[in-house]
C-alpha cells in the first residue's frame, strides 16, 4: 500500500473544539480537517462540506483552490527553472495541498502539456481516488486497511511457504524489517525463549518495552507454526507506535529517517531487554568477559575506533554501532562507500587561526554477526525546500569481504588505498582526455570527434567536382568566386519593377536546398578527403587506446584488495529492504535469502513469493522506476552453523506451543464451518445416498449395533461413572482405557481383508496400531478419546474423571507432544483422503460426472502426500483411489463425446468446456501415475477426439474443435489450469465415516457396472 505523511509545516492555529467536531463528523485526519477549514475561512459548515461533498468534488476544494491559487509558493522544474516565469505549480510532496486543484491547474495548462506533466497528473488522479475512499472512514482511521478475505482456504499457508504479515495500516516498514529479523534462526530463538523480568517496571518505558517484546515472542510463534498464510501484527505494531510518540517522536513511520527510528528503538528495546537474560553467547560459548553479556549486541552491534589529528595533537575514541549509515549520491557501490566513509578525511578547524591539517579516519575492532548498512537516499533541497529521493545507482554484491576496514590491517590497507589513490587520480585524467574525443566542440552542442570528420567529410563530398583548372604543379588554393560577381540569389531581391503592383516570384532554379560547396575541384576533394580520413583513423585510434587504458585502470582499482590476507572475512547477503516511492513516502517490502532451500524469497506484506535474484537487483539497484534498497542486511559467513542453528517450531516454549495449536484449531474450525456453508448451497452433496430401486441392501453387519451410538456411548459413561464411584477417579480411569484398548483390538480383528469397510475409520487409536506407532502414543489418543467424550452437562462424578484424564493427558504429553500432534494431523488428513473419495464416489454413483472428478482427483493429490512406503498404514489404497478416478475420467470424456456429437450448439460447447476445464487438467496426473492404465486412459482419450478430424463435420464443430484440440494434446503449456479443489466435507465422529464407507463399498459390490470402465 502505500505510505503518505502528512505535511506539518505552515499550519495555523485554529479553534481546536471546531476542529475535533470537523474530525468527528467527516472522519478525516486532522491535517486534512485543519487544511479545509483554513481554506473555508473558518466556517465550520463549509469545512465539513468541502470533506463530504462526494457528489460534487470539484464545487465542495473550490475554496481550496481559490484561496491556494494566491500563494507565492513556486516549483523549480521544468516549467520554473531559473530564467523562466514562475507559474502557479502544487507541491506534490504535501498530501495538505488539494489534489483536485492540482489536477484543475494542470487541466488549464494543457496547451503545451509535456509528458512529464502528464505522468503527474496520473499519479494525482491515482492519489486522489485513495484520499477519497479516506476520507469516508473513521475517526483515526484514515488509511485504507486491507480487509481478510471471507473465504479461509484464500488466507491458509501454502506448504513449505513463510507467513506473511497483515499490513494493519501503514505497517508495511514494520513487516519489512520485522521479516528479515524473523529469518534468522539464531535471533528467533532468542526472542521465543525470552522470559519477561518478575519485578516491576517503575519506568514506562520498561512497560513498552516488557510488553512488546511479550508479543513478539507471541508473533515469531505464529510466524513460525501458524497455518494462516498471514498473521497479524497490530498488537505489537500498536504498543511500539505509543513508545514512540511516548519519546517525542511525532512521526509516523515511513519515510526513511522515521523507519531508521523505528529500527533503532527495536534494537535499543532488544538489547536492554538481553542484558541479565543469557549467559551463553551466540554460538552457545559461555560468556568470557562483561562485555559479551548480551547476546543482541554480539549479533547486532559492532564496536570502531576513530583516530586521527586534530590541530597537531592525536587523539583516539572508540564508538559502537548498530546500523553503519553509508551515503548513496556520489558513490557507486558499496565498498566506494564504505572507504568514503572509513578513509581519511579533513577536519575543519573550529577558529580561522587553525592553520594544522587535522584528518581522522574509522577503523572496526570488531564486526557484528549480522552487520547492517542503512543507505541514505534522500537529502534536503535547499532551493525547492523539502527532501528528495536519491534515485542514482548503487551496485553491491552478494559476498563481501570486510579484512581491509579492520584495525589490524590498517598498514596495508592504507598502503593499497595510496596505489588506488593514485589509480583514481589517472582514471579521472583518462576519463577527462576521452570526454575531449567523445565531446568536441563548442558549446552545448557538443559531439564525438569522429563524427565531425565524418560530417565535414561528407559535406566536401556532397558536390560532383569539376575539372583541374591548374597546372600539374599543383599549389592547393581554394579558389573562390569573386565577391564581386553576383549570383542569381544574391540578385533575385535588387530587380523589382517599381511601377509593378505586385512583385512576380522569384525563380527557384538556382535554390541550393542542402549546404555543399559551390566550387570544389578534383584536387581539392582529393587532398580534403586524404586529410579527413587520416586524421579520423589518428582520432578512433586515440579513442581506443584511452579507452583501453582505461579499462585496465578500472580493473586494477577493483582488484587490488584481491589479496588472500584480505579475504578472511567473508559476509553473505542474508536482506535487501526495498522503498519504492519519493521521500514523502511509498511502499517498503524485503527480500531474503532461504539459504536452506537455495531461494530468494519476496515478503511484500500477505504476499510470499519466490523470486530470482535478477528481480533482486533489478528492484533494490537504484535507476529502475522510483525502487531501491535503502537497508542491506549481512550475515557473518564463517558462522552461518550458529546463525542458522535453533529458533525451530519443535522448539517452542510450552505456552507457545499451546498459543499456536490454539490459533490453528480455531483456523480449522473455519474451514470447517465455510466448507459445511458451502455444501448447504450445493444440490444434497452432504447426504447420504438414497440406494436405487433395483438395488436391495441387506446384510447382517449392517444392522448391528451401530444404529444406537448415542445410546452406547451414554451407557458406557454411566459405567465409567459407577467404577469411579467405586474405586476412585485414578484406577476406575486407568482400567477403563486398558478395557478400551482391548475392545479396539477385538474391533480391528474382526476385519477381514475382503470386509467393505475401513477399520482405520473407527478410532484414531486403530489408525495408530495399523501405523505401528509408539505405544506411548496409543495411550494417549485412547485417553483423549475418553477425555472428549465426557461432556461439560455430565454429572460431577464424570467431570472430576474428566479434568483429573486432563492433567494426566497434559503430563504424558511432555516430551512427545510434536510427535502425537503430528499424528494427529495425519489422521484428519486420512480422514479427509476418505471424505473426498467417498463423495466422488457417491456423485460417481448418480451419474455426476462433473462433481465427482475434483473429488476423486483431489483425494488422489492428498493421499500422495500422505503415502509413506514405510508405512503403508497412513494412507488409503492407491490402486483404489487411482481406479475411481480413472473411471470417472472416462465417463466424464463420454459424456463431453456424446455432447459434442449432438445437433444443440450450446450443448457442443459445453462439452468441449468440460474437456477444457476437467478433462485437461487431469491428464498430467495420470501421466504422472504409476498405473499402466491411466496412461492408457490418456491415450484412449486423445484418440477419441482425434478421430473426429477424420470425420466429416461441418465448419462450425470442426472450427471448435481444432481450437481444443491443441489444450488436450499439449498439457505443458500455460493453458492447463489445476481443478480447483472442492469443499470437503467434515464428518461430525470417525463413525459417520466409517458407516458412510461401510455402505459406499456394499453399493459397489451389489452395482459393479456402474464403477467399472
């Protein structure tokens, strides 16, 4: 989005309760109520107007413009420079300045308009639109807010993609450097393991601090396990925005001083809040000395000494820093910066009677790991009086070494820095002799050498020569005509006929319509000619060898620090933060490297995007549209195993670990609630099948007992109830899960393999006995299940089992949560694998082809995810799914055939739209599969349509179809969509699915036809 700051300057005082009443009415800021109601004249009714007058927006600013139009306030650009007019121009950079008078101005200068201006005028128009749908919010809200989109599966994390963070209005600066501090592994896990102090904060300052760093740690936790594909940051956000304005500070960040501020005030917040917290530093060594206490400030803070003369004496001081300013205008790269900055420099005596040379330069005694270098791109223009963006620029690279900045290689350092000295001072001598080749002549209208000997090449031969006049000794003289002589031009204008009215035109025979000489002999154009192209050939020669010099030159200043001894250093390019916009404000977002996954990946707020690293440096360079990096972030490469090391959602502090199982249930509990909405809108995609008539269900298993759960569940809790009463809470408990494991042993026996139904289906504890999991781990889900199913109405007997079965299934967690919970997500995976495919299997069943395909596909993809080889227990059967699908692919290609056979139009095309839209997309599913006949289902697929070419078919079906045709054949190209993956439905209790497989698989074996290719 982007960020706009109000202007503070030139604001007048007005009646502050009329103003409040301005700000409550319309809901505008109160910059944009304090301008409307100076330009109103005071009057409170107008000023509301001017702010709510949609309707007629050019009459409600009339007032604004007229009174603005007065101002003195002038723009140098290309309408102002100096030595022109001044004309009325808008500042643009002042959000206070109405942007509809601008845009009426501009309007009325048309004549003349430049592209500059129109460009302008774009943007105003675009600002405008923004301003408006502001001023229409409320009071305190003027930005405009991202809004959640309603469908969940929209806002869910993709797998193996980072979360983003919610842009809560202008926040986009705090996801941007929140984001590239996330990603570091060895800071995360300094942050989740933080433990706030047990004594009181006397200072309010310590509260901010205390309570932000609170919810950091709740925000990484999120960051790191959540489901979401973006998490919200507005709590943290809210008590960092109040510390701020706590200090004094008035700004809103977004501009580059304010993000700085920001970016201080966290490290500042991060290093008190470490300070007594840690005795181990970074990389896990114990502490040496007092000064490596805080383990922010080894990551974050590096230490320099200056030293220098000033005035004859020496003098010498050391310094810490955070984030290195390095300056943008006038540098080229990194390191040119980085000796601008470090080298020596003049200082300035403080009385005139200072006639000493006094200099200082900047050597590091010690780097931080991460080392962060803030570019200053923007500066103060004196003559316009407001900031500007340096838009110039400013190459680094991925790796650099930083042994040459070091104090104790100083001496060599300083030997190198004399030799590129003296290089710098020949490339600028090159430099100044090429620009005479390449910018000769006068004036401003200058051009390269060679092209002027070109030109006067070309004009000496632009006139056929005339014969030799002179002897053969030749004396090369010009000759000229006499002056005396006139021509017929020189003529034209002296006879006129007095007594005639009107003058008759004058002859255009002898008009010489290009310049050329009028006289040029044989030997003049021959020795002319001689000259020319000799001395171009002296002058492309000199050009080419100052350019060769030059070059070696440039080569010899960049590699003259590749030396060995200065090479021991290396940093890696961990961030790159991005500002796109002008110094008045823009748009922030990071790039950051995943070294694991060998990616750079884009965080622009909700979006996470791979990108590659041309699109890095083409956005974070400079030069390209109004984007650059203003931050670049590195990491010490000789200890990327401790930067990388911890920080991991396995290990997360316990209430974290509960903070983030919470949010994704909750999460869960959404899709599930949008998925149950929209199959209530859908044609009884959630009942059960009604059989067919010709089709009996009889079967002893399926009248047993499961017809009454409800009353053998109430049956079982009263005798849970009776032995608590009888042998106490903890014993009737703990035989009452033992009889539960040997029922669902019983149960997961009495399956045979031909049994219809799944027995995985009938208690998460028979999914993990058939996966062989960990005895510990069947415990627990079998005294989970108890746990659950005593509701919160049951007598108190039954509650008191139900929270001592609570503590007790907390304690046993301890240790194996991440596995059970693990476990547990497979489960609902499996079960989902299930749902999907019995449903395409019932829409397979009723001849809906078009809803049951997404079904059977979308179980497939599931089940692959879920299918270890190891572990075939995990995941349903492939042949099975694989079989179905394949079915219904078929029939569905049938039924596209038999509609495109037909003689209804719309019908054709409907036809060929299901080829298109669910035919296609399956075909590299099937090709990908390892049945033999699904690739043999493609290819029966593919015949059938091209056999219509082969057909006569009249012009309308043949043109449709050579149109398809293309989709079903080549299903690499762009065109293949994926089927979108349908709403799945939930069962309420792993019987329902259970039941509801039993007798989806009795109906395939009394109806095999239907299912069968």
């Amino acid at each position: 989005m982007t960020v706009e700051h109000p202007s503070t300057a030139n604001k007048v005082i007005v009646n502050t309760d009329e103003l409040n009443q301005i700000v409550e009415a319309t809901g505008a800021s109160y910059d944009q109520a304090n301008q409307a109601y100076i330009a109103s004249g005071n009057d409170l009714q107008r000023a509301i107007a001017m702010l709510t007058d949609t309707q007629n927006p050019n009459a409600s600013l009339k007032g604004v413009a007229n009174q603005t139009g007065t101002g003195t306030q002038t723009f140098i650009g290309p309408q102002n420079a100096p030595g022109r007019p001044q004309t009325d121009v808008i500042d643009l950079t002042k959000e206070t300045e109405d942007l509809e008078y601008a845009i009426a101005l501009s309007l009325r200068e048309a004549q003349g308009i430049t592209v500059e201006e129109q460009d302008i005028s774009r943007v105003l128009e675009a600002s405008l639109a923004e301003n408006k749908s502001g001023l229409k919010r409320k009071r305190g809200d003027p930005w405009v807010r991202f809004v959640d989109p309603v469908n969940p599966y929209e806002r869910q994390r993709l797998d193996g993609c980072p979360v983003g963070l919610k842009n809560v209005g202008n926040t986009c600066w705090f996801s941007a450097v929140i984001q590239s501090l996330f990603h570091l592994p060895v800071f995360r896990r300094l942050v989740l393991n933080y433990t706030p102090p047990l004594d009181p904060q006397e200072k309010p300052e310590d509260g901010y601090r205390v309570s932000f760093m609170t919810e950091l740690r709740f925000l990484f936790a999120l960051m790191l396990g959540s489901k979401r594909k973006y998490v919200d940051p507005t709590k943290a956000v809210q008590i960092l925005k109040e510390a701020l304005k706590y200090n004094g500070s008035e700004s809103n960040p977004g501009n580059q001083q304010d993000v700085s501020e920001f970016t201080h005030k966290l490290l500042e917040w991060l290093e008190d809040s470490f300070k007594v917290n840690h005795n181990n530093g970074v990389d896990g060594s114990p502490i040496r000395n007092g000064k490596d206490l805080n383990p922010v400030v080894e990551l974050f803070f590096g230490e320099s000494n200056v030293e220098g003369v000033y005035e004859g004496k020496t003098f010498s001081k050391k310094e810490t820093f955070g984030a290195f300013p390095l300056q943008v205008q006038g540098y080229g790269d990194l390191h040119d910066s980085l000796e601008g900055a470090m080298a020596q420099v003049e200082i300035e005596p403080v009385g005139p009677e200072g006639s000493q040379k006094s200099g200082q330069e900047h050597w590091f005694t010690r780097l931080p790991v991460v080392l962060k270098f803030m570019l200053s791109r923007f500066l103060f223009n004196q003559s316009t009086g407001r900031a500007e963006k340096i838009h110039e620029r400013f190459l680094f690279d991925r790796v650099i070494f930083m042994d040459r900045y070091m104090e104790p290689n100083k001496e060599i350092t300083r030997t190198y820095r004399e030799e590129v000295k003296k290089l710098k001072e020949r490339r600028a001598k090159l430099k100044g002799s090429l620009e005479k080749y390449l910018k000769y002549g006068q004036g401003s209208r200058r051009c390269p050498i060679q092209e002027v000997l070109d030109s006067a090449l070309s004009f000496v031969q632009s006139t056929p020569p005339s014969s030799d006049e002179l002897d053969s000794d030749v004396d090369v003289d010009m000759k000229t005509p006499l002056s005396g002589s006139p021509t017929p031009m020189s003529t034209m204008g002296m006879v006129t006929d007095a007594h005639s009215p009107t003058p008759s035109p004058c002859p255009l025979s002898d008009v010489r319509w290009t310049p050329a000489p009028r006289h040029v002999t044989e030997t003049e154009v021959a020795v002319l000619e001689g000259c020319l192209r000799r001395w171009k050939q002296e002058m492309e020669k000199d050009t080419k060898d100052l350019n060769s010099h030059l070059r070696e030159t440039e080569d010899a200043i960049s590699n003259i620090y590749d030396d060995a001894h200065l090479k021991k250093l290396p940093y890696r390019l961990h961030a790159v933060l991005v500002h796109e916009g002008q110094a008045s404000g823009g748009h922030y977002w990071a790039y950051i490297q995943d070294p694991s996954q060998q990616r750079w990946c884009k965080f622009n707020d909700i979006t996470v995007s791979e990108v590659t690293w041309e699109e890095v440096s083409r956005e974070s360079l400079g030069s390209y549209r109004n984007v650059s990096a203003y931050c670049l972030m590195y990491i010490d490469a000789r200890r990327e195993g401790c930067i990388g090391a911890g920080g991991s959602i396995h290990e997360l502090p316990l209430d974290l670990k509960e903070l983030v199982d919470k949010d994704n249930a909750e999460f869960e509990n959404e899709m599930r609630d949008w998925d149950e909405k929209q199959l209530a809108k859908t044609e009884n995609q959630c009942k059960a099948i009604v059989p067919r008539p010709d089709v009996v269900i009889e079967s002893e298993s399926s009248t047993q007992t499961r017809d009454t759960p409800e009353n053998e569940e109430t049956s079982d809790l009263n005798s849970l109830a009776e032995a608590a009463r009888s042998l106490g809470v903890e014993e009737a408990l703990t035989k009452w899960c033992i009889e539960q494991r040997t029922n669902l042993e019983k149960i997961s026996r009495e399956y045979s393999p031909d049994h219809p139904g799944d027995v995985r289906l009938e208690h998460f504890a028979i999914y993990l006995m058939k996966c062989k999991a960990q005895e510990k781990i069947i415990s627990l889900a079998i005294l989970e299940q108890v746990v659950d199913d005593i509701k919160t109405q049951e007598e108190d007997t039954l509650l008191l089992v139900k929270q001592w079965g609570h503590n007790r299934l907390n304690a046993e967690r301890e240790g194996t949560n991440i596995e059970f919970q693990g476990w547990k997500e497979k489960y609902s995976q499996f079960q989902k694998v299930n749902s999907c495919f019995l449903t395409g299997l019932e829409h397979l069943h009723n001849s809906k082809f078009r809803e049951a395909l997404p079904y059977l596909v979308h179980a497939c993809t599931l089940n692959s995810k879920l299918f270890n080889p190891d572990l075939p227990g995990q995941a349903m059967d492939e042949k099975l799914l694989a079989h179905y699908r394949r079915v219904c692919f078929l029939r569905l290609n049938e039924l596209a055939v038999g509609m495109f056979e037909g003689n209804d139009w719309k019908s054709v095309c409907s036809g060929l739209e299901l080829v298109s839209e669910l035919v296609v997309p399956c075909i590299p599913r099937l090709i990908a599969s390892q049945e033999a006949d699904d690739a043999a289902a493609v290819e029966q697929v593919r015949s059938c349509w091209c056999n219509f070419l082969g057909l006569p078919l009249d012009d309308r079906h043949r043109v449709k179809l050579e149109e398809y045709l293309p989709k079903l054949l080549d299903v690499t190209s762009e065109s293949c969509s994926e089927i979108k993956a349908p709403p799945i439905i939930r069962p309420s209790s792993s019987r329902d699915l259970c039941d509801r497989f039993f007798r989806a698989m009795e109906l395939v074996h009394a109806n095999p036809a239907a299912f069968t290719t």
